[in-house]
C-alpha cells in the first residue's frame, strides 16, 4: 500500500521505516527541512537502538522516502497517518493546531480516497474535528476521506522492537471501509496473531490515554510508597517484589525513583485530565499522579542537601541525564528538573549521559558534559545517578570512591548494591530504603 507519514518524530519516524520494513512504500514528510535532509542521507535526527540501520536498509529497498513537502508524501497515498506533535498548552490541554493543519494539507493534496489516520495521541473526540477541518478545505469530495484512530504504543528506546513485535494494534473507525484498510496496513502483524482490536473512533482515542494513566499511577503508587518506607525504615525494592508475584498487579512498573518523564506520561496526565474536566468529570486522581511524580524528584533533591548540607562550594556529578535509558531524549527528564535546581542552589553540575550529553547541554547550557562517568565523578561531593543505563551498572566503584570528593551517593533509581557501596566506604541514599552512612559520615559524637 502507498502511505504517507506526516511528521518525523519517535512515533512517525518508526511508523514509516517499519511500514516499509514489511513492504508497504511510505514517504514520511516533516515542516523541518534540516531533519528531511539528515533523513534522506540515511541519519535520525534522535538516537533509538537500530533505527539508523532501519533507515538506511529501507532507504535502499526503495520503498522508503522522505520530503520537506507534505504534498508529496500524501498525494497518492491510501493511507495517512498524522504524527505531529501535540504539545501541552499553558492550562495542560494538548495544542492540536499541527494535526488541525496536517489535516487541512491532506484535504488540499490528496488524490484519492484515503484513510487519514490520528496516530498522534489526542483527546478523545479528535476524529471529529478532523473530519471537519477535511470537509470546511474539501467539502465537495468529503466521501473520498475516511478518518481512523490508530494510537501508539511504543516506548522510546525499545521502539522497533514494540513496533515490529507489538503486544496490541487498536484501531477506530466508523466504516467496513477505513477497518478493511487498516487491515490492509497491519495484514504482516494480523497473520502473525497479533491481538488487533478494532472499535469506534472515541473508544480508541480514550483507550491511549487510559493506558498511559494507569501505567503512570503504577510509577506512582509505588513512588509514594517509597515515601512512605522513607518515614518507617522499611525497603520499598522488597515491598515491590511481594506486590510483583501477584499476576493480578503485575511484573512491571513498579520500580520506585526518580519518576517518570518524557514526552509522554507528563503531557498525557495534564491533557487527559484536561478531557475529563470537559466532559464534566473531576478524575482528580490523575492530579495526585502528577504531584506525587513530582514529589520524587523534591525527595531526591532532599537526599543531596541531607548529604551535602551547603551547597554553594560543592561538585555535584549527575550520571544518566535522559528520561530512562537507550535514548538521547531529556524531555521532562527528571535529571534535569534536577540540575536545574541544583544550580538554582549555586552547585556545580557536571553530568554525564551515553548518549543525551548534547541534547541535555543544549536544555541546560549551565550544566557541564564530561566525557565519561569517571571525569564527572572527579572531585565530586555527590554523585547523583538519574537514569540507570545498563554501563553504570559496570563501572568501576573503587576507582569512583578515590577520585570524589566526598564518598557520597544518591542512588534515584536504586541502581546500585546498597550492601556493596557500604563495604566499599560509601554513603548512599537510595530511593525508598534506608540510607546507609560510612563509618565517620553523620556519626552523632558520645
Ligand atoms: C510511554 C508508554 O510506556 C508507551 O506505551 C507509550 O506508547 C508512550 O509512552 C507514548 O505515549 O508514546 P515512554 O515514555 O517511551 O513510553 O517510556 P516508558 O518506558 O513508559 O517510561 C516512562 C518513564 O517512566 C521513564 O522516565 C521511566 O524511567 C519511568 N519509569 C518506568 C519508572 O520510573 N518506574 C518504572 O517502574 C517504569
């Protein structure tokens, strides 16, 4: 099938070179000619683990392209999928204007009859007001456009891996017509047994949001239970592995720390709960999952200034500077929310992140970049981890220990063996557990 991907971020940009990846020809198209340049010489404007592989294989399959010229990318396209950013507004309600717009340039440029398809995550009732910025540019061949809900569920750093291989597809529709085309589209995951469920338009746009809700209270009810292990000297990692074996709460996201950030969970909790106070319902509970996420990174902040007392003359070292680890992306990065404050205090931040050195620099100009975990960590009085990529967990601690400071760390995602850092001669304030102090740290005299 001939589609078109308006906007070339995370979800359009995998969207494009996985349709292509199992034989559809997809053209993806994006406003920012500097991106569509780096695209068509094989290169993603973000880091995530395979795609530039992808991009290049499918580049040279031919099916694959890429143009700053949304009438290119959607002329003779059958299918649409509208990408763009939906960025929160001051009162958290998601700015639609890029998918409004997108949707009149389909209107404009297209030829045929065609899905045009919302794989942006939006508000509920979307669809609709898509359909009438189509019909207000193209009243007269209205017939010709179908309009589907097709969210994402991929995670940024696993992203080909949930796209290629994911645990659901859900599509909404109101015509046999736009379902049969979707089927089209997915018939590589449909013959495989992927779970595929199709529904009304509003259920399907609903469904993304209630998925990103409930996947953020798990962060933080286990978050606020940390705060409450804090208070009663109990280890919230333990607390976690008895909820864990019970199938009915489930394995996953329920490790306590820094809490989540990226371009998702923050944006989707205000705008969902933006939506509800429309609809006339105070789902107030997702206004409790925002503060206590927030409640995470003060707690952190607390841990340091315990550790530290003044911060004015200290070095602070902060290892892991993306959202979560295997991407560049420091959108809502707790770290920074972090660094920022830090620096507010008159700190010095050094930090250091695999791969979101540049994009956090370009966030946080106050903040230096070292090289690696070690240079950051050199003089430090506090190493602060913030992401806990998969290489912190072989660093060399002896070697950290004689070059800081101070033997101080903040573990924010319980990273680290508390029992080993203590033989080891350091102190560490993790997250949800009791601090462990070396011998001559916070020793009340006698
Ligand atoms: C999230 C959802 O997981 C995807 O299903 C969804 O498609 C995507 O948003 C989206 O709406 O586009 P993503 O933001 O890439 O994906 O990352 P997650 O892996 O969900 O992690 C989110 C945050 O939660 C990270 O900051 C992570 O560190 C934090 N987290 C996760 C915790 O603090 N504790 C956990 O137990 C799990």
């Amino acid at each position: 099938m001939r589609v078109g991907v308006i906007g070339t971020g995370h979800v359009g940009l995998i969207t494009c070179a996985t349709l292509a990846k199992v034989g559809h020809h997809v053209t993806g198209s994006d406003t920012d000619e500097e991106k569509i340049a780096l695209l068509q010489g094989g290169t993603p404007p973000f880091y995530e683990p395979g795609l530039s592989e992808l991009v290049a294989e499918q580049l040279s399959s031919g099916r694959l392209a890429f143009t700053a010229e949304i009438a290119e990318a959607v002329t003779d396209a059958a299918m649409i999928f509208i990408s763009v950013g939906t960025p929160p507004r001051a009162s958290g309600e998601a700015n639609l204007l890029a998918v409004e717009q997108s949707a009149t340039e389909v209107a404009r440029h297209a030829q045929g009859r065609c899905v045009v398809v919302e794989k942006s995550t939006v508000p509920t009732g979307t669809a609709r007001r898509l359909r009438m910025a189509i019909q207000r540019t193209r009243p007269e061949d209205i017939k010709r456009f179908e309009v589907a809900s097709n969210p994402e569920f991929l995670r940024e750093g696993k992203a080909i891996d949930d796209a290629m291989e994911p645990e659901r597809i859900l599509v909404g529709a109101d015509s046999e017509w736009a379902f049969q085309a979707m089927r089209e589209v997915y018939d590589h995951w449909i013959r495989q047994g992927c779970r595929y469920i199709e529904t009304d338009l509003a259920t399907a746009e609903l469904a993304k949001h209630a998925s990103n809700g409930f996947l953020a209270l798990k962060i933080s009810y286990i978050n606020a239970l940390a705060r409450l292990c804090e208070r009663a000297n109990a280890d919230v990692t333990k607390v976690a592995e008895a909820m864990r074996s019970d199938s009915r709460i489930g394995e996953y996201f329920l490790d306590a720390g820094l809490g989540y950030g990226g371009s998702c969970f923050p944006k989707d909790l205000q705008a969902f709960s933006h939506l509800a106070r429309q609809l006339g319902y105070d789902f107030s509970l997702l206004d409790e999952i925002t503060k206590i996420n927030n409640e995470a990174v003060e707690a952190t902040l607390d841990k340091i200034l315990d550790a530290l007392w003044n911060l004015e003359d200290k070095r602070i070292a902060l290892i892991g500077l993306s959202f979560k680890p295997e991407t560049d992306d420091v959108r809502f990065a707790p770290a920074l929310t972090i660094a920022k404050r830090l620096v507010e205090q008159g700190a010095t931040v050094v930090g250091y992140d695999p791969q979101a050195g540049r994009t956090a620099k370009a966030e946080l100009p106050e903040i230096e970049i070292a090289p690696n975990p070690y240079e950051a960590a050199e003089h430090a009085h506090c190493l602060v981890l913030c992401t806990e990529w998969e290489e912190f967990r072989n660093l060399d601690l002896k070697k950290l220990r004689e070059i800081m400071e101070y033997p101080v760390v903040v573990d924010g995602r319980n990273a680290f063996d508390p029992d080993e850092m203590e033989r080891l001669g350091f102190s560490i304030y993790p997250m949800g557990r009791p601090p462990r102090l070396a011998s001559e740290e916070g020793r009340t005299p006698h």
